[in-house]
DNA sequence: CGACTGACTCGAT
DNA sequence: TATCGAGCCAGTC
C-alpha cells in the first residue's frame, strides 16, 4: 500500500466532478470520499496537476479552514460567481457552503 | 538513500 | 483571529 493506485486520481477528479455549483469540498473530505482519509496533500497534489482539458472544477475544493489555493486570485472570482460568498479575509464560509454529499442523494 | 517541499489538517498557544 | 509545531505522504533533487 505504499504506493498511490491510478483509481485515487481517477476518484479524485470524479468527486470534485460531483460537487454541485455554488458549493464547496475541502482537499480532506475529497481524500476521504476516495478511500484514502490520510491524502488531502494528494489531493491537492492532483488537482494542481490536472490537466486544463479535463474542465475540473477545482476551483470548488479548499482547505479545511476554507482558505482558497494560494497563487491562485482567480478562484475567489470563480466562486463569486457561483454564489459563494468571502469572508472580508477571503474565507469561504464552510458552515454555510460545504457540500454535504448526502444532499446528493436525494 | 536522505533532505526538502507543498493547492493539507489538527490541536495548542 | 493568527501562528506554530507535529503528523502526514508522494514527488523532486
């Protein structure tokens, strides 16, 4: 197990995917949706090298504390336009837009 | 093989 | 609220 299968990727980029407009994930939740609750740094890992093609949403996925991807201004415009709202230190408001997936269900 | 790094997280201060 | 340190793990040098 000391090595990362092509499904944690794959996984990866399927669950950001999923994450419906206006809401958010953190790298951790991601992690743990795909099977592997100790990768968040992957997670992040992933989606820095993911492929512009793929149109991924990665601009829905923050830290836990709902800091946005450093070097990277042009997600807060993103999410703004989605409807979701910064704190004035550019927080995302987690309690308020954190997608929980069981919503998805029905 | 060891040291360093980072789109992470959590608890303590 | 902001910082710090420890734990974490694959990738890079």
């Amino acid at each position: 197990m000391s090595h990362i299968p092509e499904t944690f990727y794959a996984q990866v980029y399927a669950i950001v995917g999923q994450i419906p407009c206006g809401r958010v994930l953190s790298y951790k939740s991601v992690a743990i949706l795909a099977g592997y609750p100790q990768y968040a740094r992957q997670v992040g890992r992933a989606l820095r090298l993911a492929p512009n093609g793929l149109k991924l949403l990665c601009h829905r996925v923050v830290n836990s504390c709902g800091r946005l991807a450093p070097h990277w201004n042009e997600q807060q415009e993103l999410l703004q336009q989605e409807g979701v709202w910064l704190t004035p230190r550019g927080l995302v408001d987690m309690k308020r837009f954190a997608w929980r997936y069981d919503e998805a269900i029905e």
